[in-house]
C-alpha cells in the first residue's frame, strides 16, 4: 500500500483559480443588447473553500439571464 500526501489547501486553491479562470472567460463574451453593459465577475476569499463569487455591474434582467446561461454552459 502506497501513502500519499496531498497539500488540501493547494488544491483547493488550484481548483478555484481555475473555475474563476473560466467564469471570467465566460462572461467576458456576455453584454446587454439593450444597454451595452458588460458584467464582470469578481471573487473574494480566494482561497481554499472560503470562495465567494458575484456578479457585478448586471444592469437588467435580459443581462442576469444571459449570464446564468454563460456559467452554466462553463460548468459542463
């Protein structure tokens, strides 16, 4: 039997950097028809499980849609 040992927090970390890596990627192709307004993606905490996400600078509903869809689709 072999014993490993895995740094959990650099992990976590690995994987955060990533998903915030692709929902910036995935919003940043989203803007409202309407107004023009680009959201942006902004993180808090980034590190281990302590992550936060929002979603700023959303000027109506159409956009809020849109941006659902966009991380949706990066999620699979």
């Amino acid at each position: 039997m072999a014993n490993f040992k895995f740094n959990k927090d650099k992990i976590l970390r690995q994987v955060s950097d990533n998903l915030t890596k692709r929902y910036e990627q995935a919003v940043r192709t989203v803007r409202c028809p309407e107004h023009g307004t680009i959201p942006r993606v902004t993180f808090k905490g980034k590190t281990g499980s302590n992550i936060n996400w929002r979603i700023e600078n959303i000027c109506c509903e159409q956009l809020k849609k849109q941006v659902e869809v966009a991380i949706q689709k990066a999620n699979r």
